[in-house]
C-alpha cells in the first residue's frame, strides 16, 4: 500500500508540472509536451514493479524533464529584429514614393509635351533676306483706311506660299554685290554735286580689306602698338618666370660676405679660403661661445657643404643674447658661403639655414605680469 500512495503521489505531481507546461508552450510546443507527458506515464506505469529505489529515481527524472521543460518562452522576435524590420519596411516605402514621383513627372512632361504639339505653335516665323526685305511700316493705312499687316506688290511675287524667298545664296551674293555698286555711284554722284571734288571711295573705308584709307591706317597702327606691348609684357613675364640667375660675389681681397638675424641679433659675417680659423669680435670661438649646443649650430652650414675646415670665418656680431647670437651668426655664414660659391644653396635650403627666423619674444600687455600672464587673482 505504501509503494503504491508513492507512486499515485509522484505520477501526480509529474503530471501537474506537464499541464502548466502545455498551457504555457505553443501549439508546435504542445505536443512535444504531450509526448513528454506520454513517456512519462509510460515510465511510471513500467516502473511500477521496481524496488522503492528504482521509483525514487523515475520520479526524480520525471520532475527534473518536466522542469527543464517549463521555461517561459515568447513568441514576439527580439526588440532589434522588430526595428530592423521597420527600418526596412520605412525604406521600402520610399523608395517606392521616389519612382512613383519619377514616373509622375515624366508622364506630366510628356502630357504637357503633347498638348503643346495639339495646339501648334503660337509664333510664326519668317525668313526676310536683309537686302530684299520690306522695311515700310506693314502697320501704315492705306487710302481706304485699313490696315496693311503684309506689303503687296509685283516685287514680292518672287516669295513661296510660306513667305520664303526663292532666291539662291549665289544669287543673294550678286544682289549685294550690285547694291554695293549702287550705293557707291550714288554717294560719288551726291559728292561731286555737293562741292565738285572727285570721289575717293577710299574715304568712307568702304573697299574692305584695302588699306589705303586714313581710317584704316590709324586702325593698323593702333593694332600694331598693342601688339608690340603684348609682346614686350609676355616677355617680361618669361624673364620673371626663369629662375634667377645666380653668380659668384667676391670682393678684391678674396672674401664673401654674409648679414644674418636672429631675434635682435644681427651678425656680418666675412669668409676667406684658410685653416678654419674662426674669431667672433675679435675673441676665441669656442671662448665666445661657451655652450657646446651653440657651437654646433653655427658649424651646421659647415657641414651641410662639407667645407669645414675649408674657410677662415670673422665675425662682428651684436644685440640679444648668446641664443640670437649664435643664431644670427649661422644665417650670416650661410648667406656668406651662398655667394661664395652658388652651388653650396641646395643642400643649405633643404636644411632651413638660409631662411631668417622670424620668431620674437612676444611683448608686454597693459595689465599682464608679461605678454600673457595674469596676476594672480584675489577674492577679496
């Protein structure tokens, strides 16, 4: 009696736990949870013969299955795949908008297009030779007091049913040849009327391409001068284009000459080929600059050129301080082996010692301890 109250008592509760679970699963889950609770009620009734040992371990099983089985599950996607489907939902439906905007556009060009070709053109246009044309007034009345919109005569029979002349560019060539002609005999017959001086056609400057008119010379000579200035203003510019030309500059006794700057030092500098003897206001160099890094510094041009050694350096040097002196005395050398052989620029250059440092001590403002300091604040 007691193995069979424990067996009711566990096919129970195993049972309680299949039941929540059917309700909480879906329907694909449903059945899984059915085959479950089937198995379960299979091991149960098979496990009724066995020892009490064997039936605490079915029962044991059967819970465990049954609580790993009865998780909370949801069947809505995760919150990031909801808005990624949205974001693709969004973009599908604007793009569907753009070709549908494209397509309405089109189709209204090409509707307004048609109606314009339905109703024709509003403007009528006519080609009018500019010799043979009409130039009266088309809008003058007549006697009977209307209005004629287009000249009418024998001289117009000549013109097509759609208002073009007939003639040919050949023959609209020869008729302006022959209102030229006419238009000379005319003037030349007006001026020997007028005062009785023989006509020069040459006067008018109407023999183009002659020359031999007054105009026309004034007119070649004014093309000629600016010409001319074209020319001297285009070679002006290729001479400043060309790189300057540079040349040797040594004085008679042998020695080039260099000014250099450095902050407000300034330092003339004279070399001369010797043993690389090397005076700074007619003291030592390596007294009058104490500091190895100094040294170093103004030997750098030296070095660039691989002369040193080469050339005897004095120097008069004067203002700042050993920094701007020493500084100011590189530039001169440099600027110095510069002119005494051109060839020494390019490795120079390449190193910055020919450019003059333009770095300056800032200077004091009107309630600052220096040029940007501040004094120190007080709260009271």
């Amino acid at each position: 009696f007691f193995l069979l109250s424990t067996m009711a008592a566990s096919c129970c509760s195993a049972l309680h736990r299949l039941s929540s679970l059917r309700a909480a699963l879906p329907s694909v889950a449903r059945s899984a949870a059915a085959s479950a609770s089937f198995s379960s009620s299979s091991v149960a009734t098979a496990a009724a013969p066995c020892p009490a040992a064997n039936i605490s371990c079915a029962t044991v099983n059967i819970a465990t299955v049954g609580s790993a089985q009865a998780r909370p599950f949801s069947s809505r996607p995760p919150r990031r795949q909801q808005q990624q489907q949205q974001q693709r939902q969004q973009d599908y439906q604007r793009r569907s908008n753009q070709r549908n905007d494209a397509n309405s556009a089109v189709d209204n060009f090409a509707r307004n297009r048609r109606a314009k070709a339905a109703r024709g053109s509003s403007l009528r246009t006519h080609a009018v030779s500019i010799f043979d044309g009409d130039y009266s007034d088309p809008n003058d009345i007549d006697v009977d007091g209307e209005e004629q919109p287009f000249a009418e005569g024998p001289e117009y029979d000549d013109l097509d049913d759609d208002g073009w002349s007939g003639i040919t560019p050949e023959e609209n060539v020869s008729l302006y040849k022959k209102w030229e002609d006419s238009a000379l005999e005319h003037m030349a017959k007006a001026r020997e009327d007028g005062d009785g001086a023989p006509y020069n056609p040459d006067d008018y400057g109407l023999q183009m391409g002659s020359g031999t008119s007054e105009a026309d010379q004034v007119l070649q000579q004014e093309a000629l001068r600016q010409q001319r200035e074209d020319d001297a203003q285009r070679k002006r510019w290729g001479e400043n284009a060309r790189p300057k030309a540079r040349t040797r500059e040594i004085d008679e006794r042998g020695r080039a000459y260099g000014r250099g700057g450095r902050k407000t030092a300034s330092a003339r500098v004279w070399i001369y080929p010797g043993e690389g003897m090397i005076s700074v206001n007619r003291r030592d160099f390596v007294e009058y600059f104490p500091r190895e890094s100094h040294r170093e510094s103004i030997l750098g041009p030296f070095v660039a050129t691989r002369t040193a050694g080469s050339f005897d350096v004095r120097v008069q040097v004067e203002g700042g301080g050993l920094s701007g002196k020493a500084g100011a005395v590189r530039h001169g050398l440099a600027r110095a082996l510069e002119r005494y052989n051109p060839d020494y620029r390019p490795a120079m250059k390449r190193l910055g010692y020919l450019t003059r440092d333009s770095r300056m001590v800032e200077r004091k403002k009107v309630g600052k301890k220096k040029a940007r300091k501040s004094p120190q604040w007080v709260r009271r």
